[in-house]
C-alpha cells in the first residue's frame, strides 16, 4: 500500500469522522430549537458549520493529489 493510499484512506476516514458529527450538531440544534435554547443554538449552528466545512475542503484537498504525487 502507498503512502498515498494510507493518506487518502486516514483523509476519508476524517471526513466520514466530520460528517457524522456534524450531523449530530444538526440534531442538538434541533433539540435547542426546540427547548428555546437560543445560546445553545446558535453555538451549535456554528459548531456543525465549521465541521461541515471543514470536512469539505478534506475532500478538496483529497481530490488534488493523483497517483504520480511525490510530495506526501
């Protein structure tokens, strides 16, 4: 396995990470909504923000490296 694989599986495997816990936020802001928590849910609104984000420049950056990459 290349060095490249291990980097694009650890890189999927972060983002999947991300994803899920991004949509978790997403369910605890619901729960604020809900409760009135306008703290909270503005918080947490930010919080998935910034993992849904941050998950999608993972796969941007994943999709930017081919096979003939030498700087891993």
């Amino acid at each position: 396995m290349s060095k490249l694989n291990i980097r694009h599986s650890i890189g999927r495997l972060a983002q999947f990470g991300l994803v899920i816990d991004g949509t978790l936020h997403l369910a605890e802001v619901a729960s604020a909504y809900y409760e009135e928590a306008w703290t909270t849910l503005m918080l947490t609104s930010l919080h998935s923000t910034i993992f849904f984000l941050s998950a999608y420049f993972i796969g941007h950056d994943l999709s930017h490296h081919n096979e003939g990459d030498i700087n891993v």
